[in-house]
C-alpha cells in the first residue's frame, strides 16, 4: 500500500515536490506586524451599511464575468481612461499567475526577469508555468536600494524576456526607483518587445503613479491591488494596459474568478474611498516616526521607505531579534533567508499608534 502510495507521487512535477508551500503563520494572540496590512477597520456605521449592501447580494447567482460596474468604479477611483483595458484578478497573485500563463509556450524557452530582492510570486508564478526566471540584483545604498541599470539592461538584452516586473514601490526594500532609471528599464524591455509591468502594490503609500503614463509606453502594464488600501480580507488586483494587449490576456482569466460579495464589498468602499485614503495618510505619518525611532536604535540600520512597511538590518543575528520579538508576542517577518542581501533584516509592518509604540519599545529592550 504505501508504495503504490508513493508511486503516485511521481504524477506530481518534480519541481513541485521540491518546492515549499507559502507558510503563513498562525497570529493569534500576536501582534500582527508581518503581512503589511492596514491596521484600520471602517467606521461602525460604513460596517452597518456594507452589511446591508451584501444582504443584497445575490448569491444563487454567479457573477458577471465583465464585473462592468466594480470596472467603472476602479477607472474612476485610479483614474484610467476607457481607451485602455482593465482585468481584474483575485488578488494580484492571481493576476502575476495568469501572465506567466499568458506568455508561457511549449516547447519553446520562455523568460521573465526581475530585479532582486522582490516579490516571491514572480518567480513562483514563472516557475509553475514552466517559464525560466531571471532576477537581477539590486544596488544597495545605506538608505534604499535602487536599479542596478547597467545590469538589468543586459540582463534584457541578453535573455530577451516576455516581460519585465518592475515593482514600485519594491517589496521588501519598500524604496521607489529613480525615475529614470526605469524609463531606461521600460526602453529596454520594448527594444525586445518585452512587457513591462509596474506593480504598484503599495501605491497608496507611494509618491508617484505609473497609472498616468500608460498612453506613454505601448508596452507598459501597470498592476494594483485593494489589499494595502485596507481591503485585504476580499481579495481584488486589477491591471490596465492597452487596450488589444488587455483583451488578450484577458483570455486565461476565469470567467468568475471575482465573487460577487468582493465585488460588492469594493465597489461600495470605493463610495467612501475617503476614509481609506485618511487611514493611508495617518499610515505614512506614523511610517515616519517608525524610521525615525529605528534610525536612533545603536546597531539598526532602516531603509527609507515608500510602503507600508520598513525594512530593518540589524548588527545582531536578525532571527536572534525576530525570536525575541516573537516571545513578546509581536510577530514581524523575517527576511535573512529570502536573499543575501537581507541576510540580517526584518520587514515591519507599520501598524496602529500602539502598535508601532509596542514594537518599538520591545526592540529598545531587545537591543540593549
């Protein structure tokens, strides 16, 4: 029995069985300061009408697979004009998934690249639709991390990939990359008829919005998602980009792959989008004072940031503190096996008022 139990394994891809699955762990009776969610809920009386919004929803009914009013709704809100496509994902996993499938061929080498360190899903996305994934390593300067140009530039023209990620802001480094060097980036990706995709995951955080210049670049797609507003719980990613290229790739997308009770849920939110963009701005505030307490902390090194998160180095071992934080009951994530160069950091979440006090005077006496 146990070897025909076994036998059946081997229907399983290789490079599945060796891979692991995303951990995520059990914060209850934690502080949760590891997953960069928006530590506000909605105002008693939003909760009170959103109940009776999705009391109405339908829910013997499978939704409309063109979502034409949450479509409305987001290209009001991010301000996307109707001569450009707009798919919607369950969540921006879903939409990094289906674009490794879009561009994936068989029989044939396919390439997605992407600097490093950033995002885990790029390269588990490319490599469970069998695409090869190239990352290029990042600058890291004593405030951010940036663009290695010259590298990526080659890196490009040497792989000739089907699309180039380019997150901003970055995740886990939280920086935004110099303007110009991603039009240099953007240039090179066209020049071999590669996609550029912008994932502004952390935008309302952020300085700048590659939204706006999507008339500019033919192949510039430009991805988002309602997670980091304060919506992670529904799960919705949206992306836009031309028109005929949107159309396409809308092809792989699951004819119902946004539930109705998400669509309802955002599309009312986005009725009072105000009260997220105050919790985003109070968030950015209290981001700051988080960088500053971290940058007087003897042996702490914080990055700048333009998320909702910042990214700590520490002189002492970074599992040592994350261990320390965890038994006081503050769970963060720890970053030292995700890439050599964050071999010594945690990323921290910026969290509520007290919240973000805990954190730090628990880091004050761990650091002693």
């Amino acid at each position: 029995m146990m070897a025909n139990a076994l036998s059946l394994f081997n229907n399983i891809r290789p490079e599945i069985r060796a891979m692991s699955a995303y951990h995520v762990p059990d914060a209850s009776g934690f502080i949760k300061l590891d997953a960069m969610e928006n530590p506000y809920v909605l105002p008693d009386d939003l909760k009170a009408q959103l109940a009776q919004r999705l009391a109405d929803v339908a829910l013997n009914r499978y939704p409309v697979p063109t979502y034409d009013v949450l479509a409305r709704r987001l290209r009001d809100y991010a301000q996307i004009g109707d001569a450009f496509g707009l798919m919607l994902g369950n969540g921006s996993d879903e939409l990094i998934h289906l674009l490794s499938m879009a561009v994936s061929k068989s029989g044939e080498k396919v390439t997605i690249l992407a600097p490093a360190p950033s995002f885990v899903m790029y390269r588990m996305s490319a490599l469970l639709n069998h695409v090869n994934y190239v990352e290029v390593d990042l600058r890291k300067t004593e405030r951010d991390f940036q663009l290695d140009v010259p590298a990526m530039v080659a890196a490009i023209e040497l792989h000739r990939p089907a699309l180039v990620y380019l997150p901003f802001p970055n995740n886990p480094t939280g920086c935004e990359f110099d303007r110009a060097d991603m039009l240099t980036v953007i240039a090179a990706a066209r020049a071999v008829n590669a996609f550029a995709v912008v994932d502004e995951a952390y935008q309302p955080f952020a300085n700048h919005t590659w939204m706006s210049e999507l008339a500019a670049f033919d192949n510039l797609l430009v991805m988002r998602t309602v997670s980091k507003l304060g919506l992670a719980g529904v799960r919705l990613g949206y992306m836009a980009g031309r028109l005929d290229v949107i159309s396409e790739l809308d092809k792989v997308r699951p004819p119902y792959n946004v539930n109705v009770l998400t669509e309802a849920t955002v599309d009312f939110v986005l009725e009072h989008v105000a009260v997220l963009d105050a919790q985003a701005q109070h968030i950015c505030a209290t981001r700051a004072d988080l960088l500053a307490a971290l940058q007087q902390m003897r042996g702490v090194t914080a990055f700048d940031s333009h998320a909702n998160f910042v990214l700590a180095e520490f002189e002492r071992d970074a599992t040592e503190v994350f261990e320390a934080l965890k038994a006081r009951h503050i769970l963060v994530k720890n970053m030292s096996k995700a890439h050599p160069m964050l071999a010594q950091c945690l990323r921290l979440t910026v969290g509520s008022d007290a919240e973000n006090h805990s954190l730090i005077n628990a880091l004050n006496e761990i650091l002693l």
